[in-house]
C-alpha cells in the first residue's frame, strides 16, 4: 500500500487537541475519518500517525503525518479531495508519496515553535483566539539575552508539565529568539530544537515573559536547568498564543519556517 | 447629565448583530448592560445610541455610539472600568466627553468600510472569520478602475438588500479602492461615503469581484446604476469579510482611519 506524508494548518481553538480521543473533537479524528472515506472505508480503517500532539487550543501551521492508502491516488487528488471535505478550521497544505518506511513521528529531526505575545493594555478582540495578552512592558532585550541560555543539550525537568510522560527530560534547542513585532504590537517567541516536552514551551515562554518584567534575574535560566524542579519555573503561558511552525525531516532546510498562514511579515 | 461618546471594536462573530434585540447576544446590547452596571442600574435606564447597524457577523474596527450618564465621571474611569467588564469580542478604544447634543448617529458625516478577500486555492484556517475567501483570481486593476465608478452621488438602488428600510437610495461616495495586499494574498476593497444601506458594502464588492472574474464589463457599474435593480446586481459577500473601519464627525480627518486593529499594514 503506498504511504503518504500531509502537512496541515488548523486553527486549534475549537479542537480537544490533536490526538484522537474518544467522544472529541480532535485533529486527528477528523482526518481520520476523512481519509477513511476518501477509501472509501476500507477494513480494517486506516490509522493516521501524526509527528506528535498538540494540546486543546494550540495551533498548527504546519503539522505533519503520515497513512498507507489502501490504492494508488495522486498526491495532488488526495489534496484537492481532502480540501475539499476538511472542516474550515484545518487545510492540507501538502500531501506527497513517501518510502514505505517513512515514519511521522520517528524520522523527526527538529520541530519549531512560535509564541505570539499581545501587547497593549486592554485585549484586542482580533487577536483573542490568537494570541496571550501581556498587558505589562517587556524588555525584549533582556528576554533575548535570556533565551540564548536555553541553547543546547540540557535536562529540561524543571520546564516540563507534571502531566509529562517518563522518560529522558534532555533535549536539544537549536535556536530559541525573542523579537518585537512593533507593527502589530506584538512580541514572539521562536524556539527550534529536537523537541520539545509537554508544555515545554510555554513553560518556557512564561519564564522568559517574567524576565522581561523584570521579575526573575536575566540569567535565572541558568538556574532553572540546573535545579531540575518544575515548581521553580512556576507559570505556563496559555495555549491560544502557541503555533507548531514546523516539523523538520531528514533534508529539509531548517532554515525554512512555515508563514503562510501567519498574518504576519 | 454629561454626554459621553464612546469608540469601540468588535468581532462581530458571535453576535447577533451591532442592534439590540430581545433574546439575541447583540454589542449594544451588551454595551447597555455593561454601562447600566457601571451607573449602578439607574431608574430610567441608560440608552445606548449607535452610529448605525452592522449585520450578524459584520467586524468593526471602530464603531461609535453615544449615551447620558446620570453622574460625572472621568473619560479614563469609564474606558478602564467598561473595559475590565467587556466579553473578549469587544474593546473599547476611546471614551470622550462630548456636548449635550451631539449625536453619534445624525452628526455623522462619513463611513469607511473595508472589505477583505483570501485568495489562494484553500481556505487559510486562520482567516476564516476574517475574510472572504474567494479562489479564483481577480484582476485587481479592472477591479479599481470599475470601483471608480461609484464615486460621487448616485442612486443605489441596485445595490441595497432588499430589507433595506424605505427611503431614498441617494448617497455619496467619496473615495472607493481595491488594493492588492500580495504578502497576505489578499484583496482589500474600501470604501468611503456619507452613508451605506443594508448590504450596500457586501453587494458592491460583490459586483467588483465579478468584474475582476471578467464576469461582467469593467464599466458595468456605471448601468447599474442606470438601471436601479437590485436583480441584476445578484451576489451579496458574505459578513465576515466586512470591517466598518471608521465613523466620521466634522472637524474628524478623513485621511485617517483605525487601523490600530488590523493584523496587516
């Protein structure tokens, strides 16, 4: 049976989440279902792996996974065919052929992440699904030079949610910017590493949002990977202002980040 | 009593409307609670006087209204206070304290509307409530070049709802454009007049996308208006892409308009 890869956006506000759930509304469970008819049923259904979850109310601009269809259907019919059943929260950005070994979860090489932080002082009724609201001033600077600390291969234990499944709490950040986006009033923050952990970022983000208040030393960072203590980093930013930019295979150019579906830059 | 005018935001989404109507979640009748709340539900209550209508989710970007307060109170007190009450679908952006008479619907002298078009071949997820999606491409030249035609006082007849109330159809258009916002890829028809009717906008844009499908002649308008039937204008575009972007009163610049809450520019 040929394998395919689809990349796709959705719009998380109105979803429990990406993993497929009984009784939810879930990304994967309305792809699921809409692959499963454009086969038209087979038996047994076709299982969709996506690259990883993502929690209810984050968004997606380029999420990945992958299916074995039961025949052979060009890449651009399965496109045109799913558009044109998705719901109007998620669209199917791509969909390509891939080696029967290809695996959406297992072949990651990095994932990126973008956090969209709304200025002003009161919530701007536009951005409310989009974005968190910050009403305080954040000193941008401090909060780059802090993120910088993040970079490379450390044990993230005291940034991971408590819900987190065991095991290894060492990634790799490969890029981690904070940047102000003064034409919207807005600050966002872009992280890219091997991946990243329940809640990791915005958990990250949090810590980062009260150094640019002012409220933890710049290089409380430092400190925070070597405690190892999730009740140190306290907060975690809300889900609306995340975004799964995205997911990085072997040859992609890391360089590249998905905008398309950014109203933004 | 002192007069206040107020300036105001919403993501019209979720509401029935800008009018307030009896079991129905409207602005103003949201903004009518929140204000009688904040007078401590005076006896007779507060009244709430628009600029005019928008339609069940139409946005506005910066709508007015009026209203009597029974005792003083500091333009900052009122916009803090209104604002920490306000569902996330409605800002206020400005309290004003005006004179006894004004009226923010007769004392208008213009309106800018503004129109917004995805284009692409899918649906973007994240513009969904945001814009019209129209896939097919528009030649934005014949587009601006038949936009021109609108310009001045005319009879719109053609291009009013049918639920429109009675009364004349003449009104002036003072400056009417379609811009090509390629970063987005979207199309942005706007429009400024000293009055639009029930559906004018949407009906209008409607036409124009026509005319840049190469539907109708570039200078079709010009016979519609001619002919004063709204069965050959057909096609109304739908609400969400509607933004009333800003409501005039003399001594106001019409150079300017809010654009404070638009994701783009």
């Amino acid at each position: 049976m040929p394998r395919y890869k689809i990349t796709f956006a959705y719009e998380g506000t109105d979803f429990a989440g990406f993993q497929r759930q009984p009784h939810q509304r879930t990304v994967e469970g309305v792809l699921t279902k809409l692959i499963n008819i454009m086969a038209k049923n087979p038996e047994p259904a076709i299982v969709v792996y996506g690259s990883g979850r993502t929690d209810a109310g984050v968004h997606a601009l380029a999420q990945t996974a992958h299916f074995d269809f039961p025949f052979q259907l060009a890449a651009t019919s399965l496109l045109k065919g799913l558009n044109s059943m998705c719901p109007l929260d998620i669209e199917i950005i791509a969909v390509a052929k891939v080696a029967a070994d290809f695996q959406a979860r297992y072949d990651v090489t990095g994932k990126r992440y973008l956090y969209r932080i709304a200025q002003g002082e009161f919530t701007n009724p536009f951005k409310r699904r989009y974005t968190a609201h910050w009403r305080f001033p954040l000193d941008v600077q401090k909060m780059q030079q802090a993120a910088t600390d993040l970079l490379g291969r450390h044990d993230f234990s005291s940034f991971v949610a408590a819900g987190a499944k065991p095991g290894s709490r060492v990634r790799t950040i490969f890029s981690a910017t904070v940047r102000e986006d003064c034409a919207h009033d807005e600050v966002h923050l872009s992280f890219y590493g091997d991946g990243f952990m329940y809640n990791q970022v915005r958990i990250m983000a949090a810590v980062l949002v009260e150094i640019g208040m002012g409220k933890r030393p710049v290089h409380d960072i430092e400190r925070l990977l070597q405690v190892r203590n999730r009740q140190e980093a306290r907060l975690t930013l809300p889900a609306q202002g995340l975004y799964l930019e995205r997911v990085y295979y072997p040859g992609d150019d890391p360089q590249h980040s998905q905008k398309k579906h950014r109203d933004l830059d």
